[in-house]
C-alpha cells in the first residue's frame, strides 16, 4: 500500500519536475498541457499582515520567511515538507539542488534574492515559483503554496495594476478542482471582511474545498471570543476550523525558539476558557497534522485521473512532436541526408498528384481533352480559305505564267500557311501544362508535412523546381512546333492523288474557246478561274487540314507529356541536387534555417513532453493500494 510519505512525496517530485521543465500553471504564450493544475497541493491564501506566514513558520517550526511592510511574497513559494528521522533539519532550494541549508536566516535571504533574480527590486509580482524542501524531524509530510498576499492598494513604486494582478494569480490557483484552499483570517478583524474567505467563497462555494484558518486569537478584544467562527456557526465550512496563536512580535524580535512557541500555543488553548474544550483540534501543530491527511487522501482519490491525463497528453506531445520534425543535427552530412529526405517526401507527394493519388494531375488531361480540341476549332480558316484569299494567294503564287493544269504552288502556298496557324495551339498547350506543373509544385511544398519548418528550404525547392520546369518547357515547345513544321515540310501525296479529277463543262458562254474548238464543235475546254474552280481548292485545303489537325491532336499530347510530365515524374529536382551537392556545410546550415516560432513551439513541446513522462515513472515507480 502506498503510505502518505510516498503519495505526497511522489506528488512533490512531479512539481519540482514541473517547474524545472516550465509548468507552472496558467497561459504561457504556447497552449500546452499543464500538468501542474492537475495536481493536488496546499494553496495558502491570506491578506496581508493575516498572520500567514507565522502559520507557515509555525507548521515548520522554524523562521525562515522573509518579513517586512508591504508585498514581502512577490513569487509563488512551493514548500515541501518531509519528515526525517532524526538528524540535522536542514533546506533545499530547487534551483541550488547541491546546496544544503542549515542555517535558515540565510534561508530567508536566499528567497528574498532569488525573488528579486525574477521580478527585480520594484515590487513587482511572478507567477513562476520557487522551490524549498525542508528535511526535519519537526515536521510532517505536506506541501503548502504561499501566494502573495491579498492586498487592496497599491504601495509607492508599485503599479496600480497590482492589486489585480495579485488577486488573479492568488485566483488561478485556489480556482483548481484538486487546489486545497487555506483561507487565514485575523480573529482581530471581522471574518465578513476576510480577503481569504471573500475569494474562497467565491471559487469553492459549498465549502468543500476550503480550510478556514484563524490567526491572533490572543489579540481579541477581552470579552470578546471567535467560538462562532471556529465552532463552524458564523461561516460554516465543510472541514473544521482551526485556531492559531503566532508568537508575538515581541517574540519574534527575541527570536524565541518556534519549538517553545508550538509548546506555549497548546499551553494557551488548554488554559483558555472560551477555547479549552476545543484545544485537541487547535493549534498549528493540529492544522499541520489535518492537512497533511486530507492532502493524502486527495492525492489518492486523484491519481488515476491523473495517470490518464498524463497517458493521453503523453500520445498528443508525441504526435505533435511528430507533426513538428525531429531537431537538426549540426553535422553537413545530417544536414544534407535531412535535406534530401525532405526533398524525397516532396517528390513524392508531387508524383501524387500527377498520377492520380492526389487532386490536380486531371488538370493536364484537361489540357488536352478541351483546351486543345477547342483552340483547334477557333483557328481562323474559314477566313483563311475564304473565296477571294483563295483566289488571290492561287493568283499570286503563278506568277505571270497561269497554272495549266493544277495550281499546285498555290496549293502548297495554302497549306503551308494554314499549317502555320497550328502553332499557336502548340505552344499553349505546352504553357497550359508548365503552369499547371508549377501550382503542383506549389501544392506539394505546402503539402510536404516536414517542409513547412524551413522557409529557406523550401523557396530554394520551389525555384529548382521552376528552373527544371522552364527547362521542360523550352524543349517541349521546341518539339511541339517542331511537329508542326513536319507537317509543313512534307505534305501527304496520297491525299491529293485522291481526289476526284477536275470535271467542268463550260457553258455556252464559256470564255477562252480557241478557234479550232469552235470550228470543231469539240467538247468546250475547263475555265480554271471560275468561282466554282476557287471553291474547289478552298474545300481541298479545308480536308487536308482537318486531316493535319486530328494528327496533331493527338501528337502535341504526346510530345508534351514525354517532354514535361515525364521529364517532371523523372528529373524535376536533379538541378536542385546539383546545386546542393556544390553547398558548403554553413550553407546547407542556412538551408534548414526553420522557422524560430516552430523551433520554439518544439523546444517547448519537447520539454513537456519530458515532464509527463518523468511524472509517468514517477507514478509507476510507487505501488499502489487497489
């Protein structure tokens, strides 16, 4: 079974673990999981000159706090108790782990100097705490937070901010479910005025929560008492209040012993007339030995949340961790294998999207299947071989010497400057494809999960990328437009000899007749420069040319993707392994230049991360009762 020593113990392990890793509750400007808001501790709540810390030097019977007018706590103090078995009482302070105290004045100077290392000598306030262990054989086992105390005006030098700013810290501690809240009210002061219980009611309404503490009980008017109170009739709690006697200040000016105090504490409650029948429940040695069970039993009841807590926060860091990358190695060559492991995970995702694993691939089919086609039925040749251009390039291509049988330079002169007009579709189809490679390039940097910590890497990527893009489309605008030529360069034969043989009757006005047809009534001869002649050639042209464009429709797909796609899926980031292979170790350094928010956020998570699962062996490393 696991004994308080152990469970308290434990609890006091992870909360030095906490602050040393940088939980210590509340916002801190990275939303991580806070695991010291889960715990269960002792938070000490009191106005000021409420008599706390003579209740905290009471309970460890010894003087060690600082003193003074005014905010004398500005940090969260975290004090552990562990009781020895016999030998020398002494103090540890969390950030001096190899320094042993046995004198506890400079105990209280040391506090007094390791708060000003935070907040300064101004007065200002820290919520980051600090850590005492006190290792005596006076003491029981239990761990109290003393929280500045509740104060409602500011003091010279002081903000006028500051009476909020402590009231929020105070509050961000007792408003935990697992916070034990000890509320110290002066008996010499109304209980309906206590800061302490003022905050504490408002926080732990039923009560359940709050332990009412009160101090200066030999300081009432005479006549006077506090039964109301501590008997539970004037402000009921659901755990009993507790009365304290603190050595007078004229006893802390003759730094009577705290162990003679403790002993005149009981004798006071014993003798007392208004107070005897209840000295077995007063006292700070009985408010010690209360608290310290009921922390226990808390701690118990809370560790199987808590260990789920943990668990699951334990799986969210990792996989964050994960999302975030694993730390740079210093060394060139970690930094180059990192750098082309990078590189590998982006060609991939970007292979994705061209093969269909991931959206925007269809986008070149697109090209293909619509802009194409379409640009090749926009192209003007209706214009083009239109009667009267027909007439004039068929016209101007004979020269002075009419054509006698076929106009075949005005053929070819047609179908050569018909087939120029397919470059343009070519040439589009190439750039269509280029910018869609391009966004795809974009897409899968932003999509690559372990780019994204280096802005440097991934605009050095992007623009190899592009240059190798440019690249592919340069060659493939060459073949392309080179097809096109080919098609200029050497027309189809076949095509021409098929067609039907120019059959025309003239008409009996037909001119041209030569004298020796009209003196023979022979068959009148062809008038080659008839409108129905030029139609003739124009619908000629028109076929071939629709013969041309259904080739090249499906030869530029080709051409492209063998020049761009392929060449993409292929060698996209060889010009980028070039330059890499030329770069000295600082500039690869520059390189994985990542992101200071996301190397912060890591550092950050990593440290958390360390803290939940030192607290998880912490946890395992004791036996539990089941």
């Amino acid at each position: 079974m696991a004994t308080m020593d152990s469970l308290i113990g434990l609890v006091n392990k992870i909360q030095r673990a906490c602050t040393v890793l940088g939980d210590h509750g509340g916002a801190d400007g990275f939303s991580l999981p806070t695991l010291w808001e889960a715990l269960p501790s002792v938070a000490v709540v009191g106005g000021q000159s409420s008599g706390k810390s003579s209740v905290l030097e009471s309970i460890v019977g010894r003087d060690f706090l600082p003193r003074g007018s005014g905010i004398v706590t500005r940090r969260p103090l975290v004090l552990q108790l562990h009781k020895t078995e016999g030998g020398q009482e002494y103090a540890e302070f969390l950030h001096l782990p190899k320094r042993k105290f046995t004198d506890f004045a400079l105990v209280r100077k040391e506090i007094q100097d390791e708060t000003d290392r935070i907040t300064g000598k101004t007065k200002q306030i820290s919520p980051v705490p600090i850590h005492l262990s006190i290792y005596s054989p006076n003491v029981v086992n239990l761990t109290l937070i003393d929280l500045p105390g509740l104060t409602k005006v500011a003091v010279e030098g002081q903000p006028e901010t500051i009476v909020q700013e402590i009231e929020s810290m105070v509050r961000s501690y007792v408003e935990k479910p697992n916070s034990i809240i000890l509320a110290i009210s002066p008996a010499n002061q109304d209980i309906a005025t206590s800061d302490a219980i003022k905050l504490a009611r408002e926080v732990d309404p039923t009560g359940d929560r709050t332990f009412g503490v009160m101090t200066k009980l030999d300081l009432m008017d005479k006549g006077t008492n506090a039964l109301d109170v501590l008997e539970g009739r004037a402000y009921k709690l659901q755990h009993p209040w507790v009365g304290i006697v603190n050595r007078s200040q004229a006893d802390i000016n003759r730094n009577v012993d705290m162990i003679i105090a403790r002993r005149k504490e009981r004798e006071y409650f014993a003798s007392s007339p208004d107070y005897s029948h209840l000295s077995s429940k007063m006292g700070s040695e009985y408010l010690a030995q209360l608290l310290s069970k009921h922390l226990e039993a808390v701690i118990r009841a809370q560790i199987p949340s808590i260990t789920l807590l943990i668990n699951k926060t334990i799986d969210e860091l990792e996989s964050e961790m994960n999302h975030l990358g694993r730390p740079i190695a210093g060394d060139a060559g970690a930094q180059l294998y990192l750098i082309l492991e990078l590189c590998r995970a982006f060609d991939k995702i970007f292979k994705e999207h061209l093969d269909g694993g991931r959206p925007g691939g269809d986008r070149i089919y697109g090209v293909f299947d619509n802009q194409l086609p379409t640009a090749l039925r926009k192209l003007p040749f209706d214009r083009h071989l239109s009667l009267n251009n027909v007439r004039k390039v068929v016209s101007e291509a004979d020269g002075y010497q009419p054509h006698l049988i076929a106009p075949e330079q005005g053929y070819r002169r047609l179908i050569e400057s018909s087939l120029n007009y397919f470059r343009g579709p070519a040439e589009a189809s190439v750039d269509a494809v280029h910018y869609v490679l391009k966004e795809l390039v974009r897409k899968s940097i932003a999509e690559t999960q372990e780019l994204r910590r280096f802005p440097t890497l991934q605009t050095e990527l992007a623009a190899a990328s592009y240059h190798s893009l440019e690249k592919f489309r340069e060659e493939s605008r060459k073949t392309t437009v080179r097809l096109v030529d080919m098609e200029a360069s050497y027309l189809t034969v076949e095509f021409f000899r098929k067609l039907p043989q120019e059959v025309e009757k003239a008409g009996p006005d037909a001119r041209g007749s030569t004298p020796a047809n009209s003196a023979n009534n022979s068959a009148p001869t062809l008038d080659r420069y008839s409108e129905s002649h030029f139609r003739r050639i124009a619908s000629n042209v028109s076929s071939y040319i629709g013969m041309v464009a259904e080739t090249l429709k499906n030869t530029i797909p080709k051409a492209v993707v063998h020049c761009q796609v392929r060449e993409a899926k292929r060698s996209l980031l060889n010009y980028f392994y070039t330059q890499v292979g030329r770069k000295e170790a600082k500039q690869l350094a520059q390189m994985l230049d990542e992101d200071p928010a996301l190397m912060e956020r890591r550092q950050q998570c990593a440290r958390r991360l360390e803290l939940y699962k030192s607290a998880r062996d912490e946890i395992d490393a004791v036996s539990w009762a089941r």
